[in-house]
C-alpha cells in the first residue's frame, strides 16, 4: 500500500507557498510578512546595481581584458517602462565597439544587469571560471568580455557581431520572483547580428544553488556552444541532446 501524499511532505520538496494557513479572511500572520519579505527581496533585486568593480578585477586576475557598455536607457525607470532600450547599445557604447579593431573570435562573453543585478553580481564569477577552463582546451578565440548596464537579452547581438564572433552567450539576471531574487539567465547565439528574434537564441535559466547549479549549467552551456560551432546554427533549429556527465552524489 502506497503512503499517502500530504501537504506536509510536498512542502519539503518545494520552496512554493503550499497550504499557508488562514485566520479569518487573511493569512496567518507569520506567513503574511514571510511573503512581504520575498516580495520586497525580489523589488530590491530589480534596482540592484551592477558591481563592475569586482567583476573587472576577477576579470583582470583570469587574464581577461573587459569593455564596459550600456544600453540606451538613462536611468532604471526608463529601462524598465522602455524595454526596447536596453536591447540597443547607446551611442557612445556602439563608437567604443567601432573602435575596438578586434579580429575574428569564436565566442563573446556578455554580461549585463538585466532585471536582477543581484544575480549577476552573485554567480556570474562563478560560471565564467568554470567555462573558462573548457573554453581555453577547446583553444577558441575569446573577444573581450562585455560587462553592460542596462542591458537586455537581445543586446549581445549588436555586441557580437561589433567585435565580430562567431557566436555569443549572455549571462543575464532573470525576472525575481517570490522564491529566486537572483536567479541567472544564459542566453546563446550563433551568427549574432543586431535585429535577431527569440528563435535564433537557445536559454539555460534558473542557475542557482537551490536551482541549476554551477557545474551543470556551465556543463550544459558549453555543449550548446559546441553544438552550434558543429552545426552552424542555434536556436530551434538545434536539437538539444544534452546528458549531463557528471556524478550525482547519493543523499
């Protein structure tokens, strides 16, 4: 006989707000302001700001040479009512790019704000040394790393094809939510060229430690980075057959 399924065992198993409780017409006090809490957590991690400093500095350390861009918002509000604006360099950042003079590379490495700097600022460093690592036995060209303020997904194109890869991946904070303030985005792009749509893009999303961890994304990252090298495209034309090699360790 099968043990039933409580509300109490699911909860273990799911950081979703499950069976809360009431009193009265309202929620119990103590799950009220727990909500309160990761609401204003995930408010917060939409004006977090992007640490260019830090992430400069690790850069630098790795032997890493870094350009620092913005989209064409002025201030977050704008970037926020206006997302067309982060999905465009500003003007001063597309001169930067006209006069970087770089050659031909396999790969740029774009990392921006988007919706949760908290994001960026806690895992990017994480997943660029992983993949450094496989990228550097691959023996690819590697464009400067492109750190950008207010930025969106679709930014990397314009970045991509100005210092001329072959393909583009962007880290990128998520959309918060009530669970994952900061969870990290990748974004991946064959032949990148400003004006390219959704399609064209392939997404590892939720990289966390309660989410994707670092390991397995970066894993899943560079497949479809060697994927698209081999068959010369990317997005729903790429057929992802990715089986992770590593090793779950038993609980």
């Amino acid at each position: 006989m099968s043990t039933p399924i409580t509300i109490e065992s699911l909860t273990k198993h799911t950081p979703a707000r499950v069976a809360l409780g009431r009193t009265g017409h309202s929620l119990p006090t103590q799950r009220l302001l727990e909500f309160n809490l990761d609401h204003a957590r995930a408010r917060d991690a939409v004006y977090s700001v992007f640490d260019f400093e830090k992430l400069e500095k690790q850069l630098g350390k790795w032997g890493l040479p870094s350009v620092s861009l913005k989209g064409q918002a002025h201030d977050r509000r704008e970037y926020l009512l206006r997302p067309d604006l982060g999905r465009k360099l500003h003007e001063d950042s597309q001169t930067i790019l006209q006069n970087s003079k770089s050659a031909e590379n396999d790969l740029c490495i774009v990392i921006a704000d988007g919706l949760s700097a908290v994001a960026v600022n806690t895992h990017a460093e994480e997943i660029i040394k992983l993949l450094l690592k496989k990228i550097r036995q691959a023996n690819w060209r590697l464009a400067p790393i492109a750190l950008v303020e207010q930025g969106r997904v679709a930014i990397a194109d314009e970045i991509g094809e100005g210092l001329r890869s072959e393909m583009t991946l962007i880290l990128i904070g998520e959309r918060p939510g009530l669970t994952s303030p900061h969870s990290l985005g990748a974004y991946l792009t064959h032949r990148p060229r400003a004006g390219l749509t959704d399609e064209r893009r392939n997404c590892v999303s939720n990289i966390r430690p309660d989410g994707l961890s670092y390991e397995r994304a970066a894993e899943k990252i560079f497949y479809l980075l060697q994927e698209m090298k081999t068959h010369q495209l990317s997005g729903v034309g790429l057929k992802d057959r990715f089986t992770s090699t590593l090793v779950i360790p038993p609980s």
